[in-house]
C-alpha cells in the first residue's frame, strides 16, 4: 500500500503524517485537489486503520420526524413546511411511543429523533416525549436535536441554553445529534440557510452540552456552493471545539441533495467527491475516533467503498427517513442489520454491532463466504434490546 504513497503528488504529506505532525488547513486544501484519488484513499485508510483496527460498525436504530413544521426556509432545505401546506405533519407523543415500540421488535437501541423549528408546541412536549419513550424501555438510547432546535427549545423555555439542556438531559435525552451545522462559512451558510443560527452558536450549544458530560456527534452538508477550502475551515472549527472538548463521538459529512430546494446545484456531489471528502475528513480531524459513510446520502454501494477511504461506520438501519428523501435521495429507506453486516463483510472488514455513542455491543465474524447472511457471532460485549 505504501509503494502506492510513495510515488504518489501527497508523498510530502504522507511524510509529515510519517513523522506526527498535525496537518494544516493548506495542507487539506491540497488533499482536496489532488488528482490521486486512490492515494489518497490508501492514506485514509491507513489513518483509520491505526485507529479502528479492521473494524466497521452499524447501529441498529430508528428515525422519527416529529413534525416538518418549521418557522424558517432554508433555502437548501425540501423537508420542512408552513402551516398552510397540505403535506405538513406533526406526530403525538402517543404516536411517537407506537413508533418506538413497533421498532423495539426490531432490535433497536436507539431512537435518533429531530423535526423542524415547531412554532405553537410548548417546552413540556419536548421533555415529555423523553419521558415517554425512556418509560418504554429504559435501556432505549435518545439521541435528539440539532444545535439548531436546542436553540429554539431554549427560547421556548425562555431559559439559557445550559439550563435547556439539563432539563432535556434530566427528561431522558443521551446525545445530541450533529445536525444543523450545514457549513460553516458565513458567506455561503447565508446563501445555503438564510436566518439560520450561525456556526459560533451551534459550536457553542455542543461546548455547553459536552460541559454537562454529553457526547454528541456534527455534520457537514457539502457539494452545493461551497468551495474545498470552506470545507476545510468547518473541519478546523470542528477539530477546533475537540481539542476542547472531547467531547465529539464521530464526524458524519452529508453529500449535498439537489432536489425540491432553492439552491441552483442541480447534481449531488460526485462518487469521487464523496470519497474525497471521507478521505480528507479522516486525515484532517486527527483527534476524532469515527467518521461516518452516511448511506442514506451516499447510497449503499458508496457508502461500503467508503470503508476503504476513511470510514468506519455505515450509521444505522434507520428505518423512515424523511429529511434526504424529501429532496431526492434514491436510497432506500431502512437497511436490514443484515444487510449492513454483509455490506461490511463484503468491504473486508469485521462487523460490529456499536450503540450510540460508539461502543460494542456485538461482533461479526468476517467470513465473507458468510456474505449472504447474518454469520457467526463473534462476541457480545453491550448490551442488545431484543425483542420486547
Ligand atoms: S433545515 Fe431545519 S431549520 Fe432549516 S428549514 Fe429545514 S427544518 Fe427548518
């Protein structure tokens, strides 16, 4: 692999990795350009390897919309709406639990729950349908809310935003999600998401949240108007706020979706773009354990060459998904954990079962000729809901 490197344009970077040294953001910019996408692949590769071993991992979870209602108009944005649109939706807090429950059968471990900026519903909804779903099954993992919502929850509550956070983490809630950092730059976050809160503020409520001993994951949405080097400025706040904190479990990039929006991008970002992106993301946030090949935007078999540019997760079964369908993504909408199990087999890497914040619960043999099924169990290590 390293011959591989070794006549490659990156051969000065790889030199400086060689000898520890963190890399800058010219540096990354470089990364970005270059022509030798397979290079750079096996450079990612090596870089997760030291890292996370062989190992890729998947989670077994499920996704609730609680409603698209929202009081601003991204303009990248196809999931939310007005009041007056036919198509707006809000789900009861006995609607959510029924969702739950159905996919307990499943095997979840986590609900993974976010929803537009709501403009009528009180504070009390929020906690209570923590409470709600916690009182299920306690063992179910919450992993809620943008930074963006977090913000709004604590305008509702009229409250700052450490307190907000302590009282939905009181009422149930374990990880924030990533959602909401779109891209950073403020020139083109402007021209992506008018009004939405700026990139200091989203920084700010996961500093706060990982203040209070949370854990949380952060996004990047890329491919529409930004440039490499805006790409690299959001990855250096984000490197920025774990040197600080710690406090970030994974780093999942979005690839871009061009349909039923206002930006004039016609196309998702390309295959090679994508592996780009993973690649230099992996090599870049040096202090981050996990990078995510998002499948819902990637695509499945995308997503599985991910594992050889720099990710080690695949995220999760997910189930319903609204918010990359609404503007065009083609995946499916849920996966099977053996579907995802023979995704990482096939990529040549060992499947594990992770739960929310990263940590084993069950390991796969990696026996490809397994590929079709589920295989052997290696080991348990977490704990997994089965059933109820
Ligand atoms: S991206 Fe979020 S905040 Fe922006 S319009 Fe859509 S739902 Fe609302």
């Amino acid at each position: 692999m390293l011959s591989l490197l070794d006549h490659s344009e990156l051969a000065p970077i790889v030199d400086r990795i060689d000898r520890g040294e963190r890399l800058g953001e010219e540096d990354a910019v470089r990364l970005f350009a270059t022509r030798d996408l397979n290079a750079l692949g096996a450079l990612a590769d090596r870089a997760n390897r030291r890292r996370n071993g062989m190992r890729a991992s998947y989670i077994v979870n499920r996704y609730i919309n609680y409603s698209n209602y929202c009081i601003l108009s991204c303009q990248f944005c196809a999931f939310s709406r007005k009041r007056r649109d036919a198509d707006g939706f809000e789900l009861s807090i006995d609607q959510m639990v029924e969702k739950a429950r159905q996919a307990l059968s499943l095997g979840i471990t986590e609900l993974h729950i976010v929803g537009g900026l709501h403009p009528s519903l009180p504070f009390s909804h929020y906690t209570g349908f923590l409470r709600a779903l916690k009182a299920l099954d306690s063992r179910l993992q919450l992993k809620c809310f943008t930074a963006i919502e977090i913000l709004h929850l604590a305008w509702l509550a009229k409250k700052s935003v450490r307190d907000t956070l302590q009282e939905l983490k009181d009422a149930g809630l374990e990880s924030l999600t990533g959602g909401g950092a779109e891209i950073f730059r403020k020139e083109i976050r402007q021209k992506i998401a008018r009004g939405k809160e700026s990139a200091e503020e989203y920084l700010d409520v996961h500093r706060t949240w990982h203040g209070l001993g949370g854990r949380s994951t952060c996004t990047m949405l890329y491919g529409h108007l930004e440039s490499h080097a805006d790409r690299v400025h959001h990855l250096s706040l984000l490197r920025g706020l774990q040197d600080e904190t710690g406090g970030f479990t994974g780093f999942i990039p979005l690839p871009y979706q061009p349909e039923n929006n206002g930006i004039p991008v016609r196309h998702a970002p390309t295959g090679a773009e994508q592996l780009r992106t993973l690649a230099v993301a992996r090599l870049f946030l040096d202090n981050f354990d996990h990078v995510t090949a998002y499948w819902i935007g990637m695509g499945m078999k995308l997503a599985q060459i991910g594992l050889s540019y720099g990710a080690d997760d695949l995220h999760g079964t997910i189930v319903e998904e609204h918010i990359f369908h609404m503007a065009g993504a083609q995946s499916p909408q849920l996966q099977t954990e053996q579907a995802l199990v023979r995704a990482i087999r096939e990529a040549g890497r060992t499947p594990v079962q992770r739960n929310t914040f990263y940590e084993p619960i069950r390991t796969w043999d990696s026996d490809p000729s397994q590929a079709s099924g589920q295989g052997r169990l290696v080991s348990e290590t977490g704990q997994a809901i089965s059933g109820t």
